[in-house]
C-alpha cells in the first residue's frame, strides 16, 4: 500500500511538473503563431504575397503539431532522461539543453523525411519518389521563418532549464514564494527539520580522492531526492555531508511524511548498494534527528539572496542529530514531534528518556525510531 502511495505520488508530482511545462510552452507557441499569422496578413495586405490566410484553420494545425511535439519533448525532458545524460548535459549548462533540442528537432526531421519517402515508395518509383520528397521539404526548409522557430524553441528549452535550475537553487516550491515577495518580510512558522547526515563521512573521505567523494555526494543527493519530494519535504540547505530537511507542520504529519521520508531513503540507497559498491567502494548510510517548533524565514543578503531559517528549533534538532552516534542509532525523534505522529505497528519506538542538550538548560524527551 504504502508502495503504491510512493509511486502515485511521484506521478502526481511529475504530472504538475509536465503539466505547468506544457501549459507555458503552449502559451507561447500561442504568442508566436499570433505574430506569424499578422505578419503574414500584413505583407498580403502589401501585395507582397498573394492568397488567403486564414486563422482557425492555421491555429488549430499549429496547435496540434507543436502541442504533441511539447508533450513529448516534455515528458522526456522532466521524466524520462536518465540521470547520466543529465550530468553530461549539465557540463554544458542550460546551453546543452538548448544542443539536446536542436538534434532532436533534426531527428524529428530526419523521420519525417523516411515518412513521407516511403508514403511516395508505395506509389512511385526509387527515383521519383526520393525527388518528390525533397520538392515537398526543401520549399519549408528554405523559409526564414523555419530557422527562427527552431532559434526561438531552442531558446525557450534553454529558458525553462534555466527556471528549472533556479527552482533547485532555491529548493522545492519555493521560487514562487520568491516572486511573489513572500520573504520580504520575515515571518514566523511552525515547521518540522530534519538534519540528515551521511555516517561517517570524514574516514570515507579520507580513503578516497576528494573529487571522488565530491561526485559520491552529488550522486548521493540526487538518489534521495526523490524519497524526499515523494514524502513532501523541501530541501532547505546542503551542508557539506549533511541535508537539512523541513516540512510546514500539515504535510509533515500527513501519512507520517518527515518519519517515512527517512526510511525512504534508506531504501533508496539500499535498492543503488551495488551501484555504489562498484563505482565508490562504499554503501552510503544515514543518521538524523528530528523535532519541531516555529523557525523565523525571511530573505536575507544583497548581492547574493538567500531564503533562511533561524530559531532555536534548528540548533536543538542540530544536536538531536548529534546524539545518535552517542545511542548508537540512525533516528532520534523528539518527543514533541512524536506524540503528534500517528506510529503504527510498522514503527518500533524505543524511548532514551530526558537528554540534556549540549548548549541547552532544559532537557529533552527523545526516541529512536525503527522500522520493522
């Protein structure tokens, strides 16, 4: 059950993903077929071209082609790419997006061109059909207004990688909020974090070369991504070897999201064991604290802007975290947290008692949490 909630949840969010694309791409395909379309009246109006030019007939062919050729492109671009082509284009920046593009427009064109070929084979001989293909392309190749379309959805790929990159920069829903001005004014909310620290980091980087630490922990954080969006966490800051995850208080404790977001990951990393074995000799494994309580958020900085978080919620969740080498375990939970969540017979609780915190006067109720 719990499976089946992972993966529709992940659809869900890949949906609104595609969906938002395909609503703003189709937007402006809208936009361009408007200037095309009174460009082309003008210059008949000039006599400078002879004919009709009507508009529905043309917007609804417009239309039809380009909005399959967006669902595609965008289904591929959001859902399908793997993740070794996304770091092979992400050595050439939003540029290698806009490069993706442009061979698959010539692919595209490519296929075309065999389509419409043996259309005419069926009919024709070798010769006049190979002719009779190119006289009904090159005619649309040779038009300016070919070239500027592939320019302009090249640079419109290349712009919504660009929001994309953006959108990560600043974490998971937050852009908006952004934009919006949201953070202008600090404000109070009453969250749940969770410091997430990969165990024993400093002797794993010292019996390897950084640079192959460095692209163990990208491949690391791009691994538990998705457990942490399935789970509805935003990732606020990346701190060395060290994530810091929170919630707003609702979807923290909705279906237990910031407790099955741990094991999550676990299993993530788990079902990549071999994966990691092979390229970095090393299984990655975690340890966390988690605990709740308001946090201040507002924008800070001026020639570089940051989204943050302060108050004495995180420093008390940092040392949570802090104590499970101590107890020897991968989860410490305070209680304040626990005692909202609902914990099923698929959780084991082992209570450690009331913790004095270093840097803190009053102690602490934590738990451990374990799966069964």
């Amino acid at each position: 059950m719990k499976a089946n909630y992972t993966s529709n949840n992940r659809k869900i969010l890949d949906l609104q993903k595609v969906m938002t694309i395909i609503l703003f791409w189709t937007l402006i395909q809208f936009i361009f077929f408007i200037i095309e379309f009174s460009h082309v009246n003008y210059l008949i109006q000039i006599k400078q071209l002879s004919g009709s030019n009507e508009f529905w007939p043309g917007f609804l062919n417009s239309l039809l082609i380009n909005t399959l050729s967006v669902v595609v492109g965008t289904y591929i671009l959001v859902v399908k790419l793997p993740y070794k082509y996304k770091q092979r284009l992400s050595k050439y920046g939003v540029l290698g997006y806009g490069m993706l593009f442009i061979l698959s427009y010539l692919t595209l064109l490519i296929f075309v061109f065999i389509v419409l070929y043996i259309n005419s084979l069926i009919r024709l001989n070798f010769d006049v059909a190979f002719y009779k293909t190119l006289s009904t392309l090159i005619p649309q190749i040779k038009a300016p207004s070919y070239y500027i379309s592939i320019i302009l959805w090249g640079l419109l790929v290349m712009a919504t990688q660009f929001l994309f990159e953006v959108n990560d920069k600043f974490g998971q829903g937050v852009l908006w909020k952004f934009i919006m001005g949201r953070y202008n004014n600090p404000k109070e909310e009453e969250r749940i974090f969770m410091f997430l620290d990969l165990k024993g980091a400093t002797s794993i980087a010292e019996k390897m070369d950084s640079t192959l630490f460095f692209a163990m922990l990208k491949e690391v954080y791009f691994d538990i991504t998705k457990p942490i969006i399935e789970s509805a966490g935003e990732i606020y800051q990346y701190v060395g070897d060290e994530v810091v995850i929170t919630w707003p208080i609702e979807k923290g404790l909705k279906n237990n999201n910031c407790l099955a977001s741990f094991f999550r990951i676990e299993s993530k990393i788990q079902e990549k064991r071999l994966k990691y074995l092979k390229k970095y000799g090393v299984i990655p494994s975690f340890k966390a604290g988690m605990h709740l309580g308001k946090a201040t958020v507002g924008e800070i900085g001026v020639v570089k802007k940051e989204i943050v978080y302060s108050g004495d919620v995180l420093n008390t969740t940092s040392r949570v975290q802090d104590l499970c080498n101590h107890f020897n375990v991968k989860l410490l939970i305070s209680h304040t947290l626990l005692q909202l969540l609902q914990i099923s017979g698929n959780y084991i609780n082992i209570p450690m008692g009331e913790i004095s915190l270093r840097g803190k006067e009053n102690k602490i109720a934590l738990s451990s949490i374990a799966k069964l």
